[in-house]
C-alpha cells in the first residue's frame, strides 16, 4: 500500500553526516523495537516498574535513533540517487515516505508510554500495546524495503558505484568523440559544396556517321544464266562503324564469290551436257 507524500521542512544540521552512517544506524531502529514489545510482553505477567521504566528508556532511545535514521538515510540516498534505475527511485523514495511516518510514529509511541504509565486504566495499557505492535510491524516493513533496495539495486554497494562511474566516464567518452567525428565530417566538406549551382542542360553532341562504302563492281559473268544474288540481312541503313563496315565488305565478297563459283559450275555441266547429246542426233 503506498502512503501519501509527507513533507517535512528543511533542517539544516550544524555538522555533516558522513556515507553509509544509515545501515549500523538502522540495525538499532529495529533491533530495539523489538526488545521493547519483548520486554512488555513479560511485564504483563510479573508488572514490575523497573521493567515499565527500563522500556520507557527503551522508547526514548528509539525516538532519538528513528530521527538519526531519518537524516542518515536523506545523505545515502542523495549519494545514490542519479546512478538508480527509475523503479529504482521509486522504490527509494517509497522507502523515505515510511521512514518518515515511523519517525513521526515514535513521538507517539512514547506519548502512549507515558500515558500507560501514569493511568490506571487497562484500556489505555492496551492501546499503547496496539501502538507498539503496529510500530514494530513497520519497522520489519521498513526493513525488507531497505534490504530489497540494497540487494536487488545495488544502492551505495561500492563496486556498483564504481561500474556506475566507469559506465558514466564511458558514455561521456563517446559523446566527445561522436562530436569530434562530426566536426572532423563538417572540416572535410569543402564550402562549394554546400551551394551547389543548378545543373545546365547537356548540350547534344552530333553523332559522326560513318560513310556508306559500295562494295566494288563485280566482274561481268560470262555465263547467260543470270543468277540473283542472295541478300543478307548485313545489309542495313544503319549507321555503322569502319570495323563493321570491312566486316559487311568481306562477307559480300565471300558472297559473291561463292554465287559466281556456282554459276561456273553450272555453266560448265551444261556444255558437257551439251557435248554429249550432240552425237545422239542423226545427221542425213
């Protein structure tokens, strides 16, 4: 159950308190407490005053440790505040509101001692009875969120401050050296490049076109057989380039002699074939 907030006013001690002063300090808040509910226990049975005025002391001693604690817990937790993770501080600052309230709680519970004391009635033993359980119940309270926030974060344990402070060292290390790097990057740019002109139009660059060259004249064929060259599919409008143009010129010519090959051919079998039907017709 979380308690309202409780502020109390600033007191500013003629002296100062040194770290970690708060856990021997708190060993007595909740040690005592617990000695003096022991110690009414027996004195219900044997009501003896000695017993009555040596838990009187008791209370009155656990007032005086409950305000050291106070002030010796404001100093550790202020040392280890900024290294604590946020559950962390709320934890811690749940822990200062009930160090408070059982601060406050005491004074109270040394007002009800008094009053047992110096009434007669048992309805007011029994209340400051009830008062001092409760106190002690909030002591053992207080006590397990002080372990928790010591064992489970790590507050004021020395070799967590020190990984702390490495890790802090380290982190303003890579601060400086991300602003150096990006100051080294600003130097490194060159100032034209920061107004840079609007781009101009390409200007269009003529295409040089090779000359077309006509394959050379062929030699008349002696043959009637008039034969149609093939065409290749070389031959293009295109524009091409002086090695592809001696390329074309060398296919054609490979072309054309392979047509004419093949005319001579032609012409050649039909004489022969001429030669020999000739003897077969019958001259008178």
């Amino acid at each position: 159950m979380q308690l309202p907030q409780i502020t109390l006013p600033q007191i500013e001690l003629p002296f100062d308190i040194p770290v970690l002063l708060h856990p021997p300090v708190v060993h007595f808040a909740i040690a005592i407490p617990v000695l003096i509910l022991l110690l009414e226990l027996i004195n219900l049975a044997f009501r003896k005053r000695a017993i009555s005025g040596v838990s009187l002391f008791l209370i009155f001693l656990t007032l005086v440790v409950s305000v050291a604690a106070y002030f010796t817990g404001l100093v550790d937790g202020k040392e280890a505040f900024e290294a604590l993770s946020d559950s962390a501080k709320e934890d811690l600052a749940e822990h200062k509101t009930l160090g408070i309230y059982l601060m406050l709680a005491s004074f109270v519970l040394l007002l009800f001692k008094i009053l047992s004391m110096v009434s007669v009635k048992g309805i007011m033993k029994g209340l400051y009875l009830l008062v001092l359980i409760v106190f002690v119940a909030g002591i053992f309270e207080q006590g397990e969120e002080g372990g928790e926030l010591v064992y489970e974060h790590g507050v004021n344990v020395e070799k967590v401050k020190v990984l702390d402070d490495k890790i802090f060292d380290l982190e303003e290390a890579l601060e400086e050296t991300k602003e150096e790097t990006e100051a080294a990057k600003q130097e490194s740019t060159p100032a034209e490049a920061e107004v840079q002109p609007a781009p101009s139009e390409p200007e269009a660059t003529p295409v040089e076109t090779a000359p077309l060259q006509t394959p050379p004249a062929s030699e008349p064929e002696t043959a009637p057989v008039e034969a149609t060259p093939a065409q290749t599919p070389l031959e293009t409008t295109s524009v091409q380039t002086p090695s592809e143009t001696q390329t074309v010129e060398v296919i054609k010519e490979t072309v054309t002699e392979t047509v004419k090959t093949e005319v001579e051919e032609e012409v050649i079998s039909g004489e022969k074939y001429q030669e020999m039907v000739q003897p077969e017709i019958a001259t008178h």
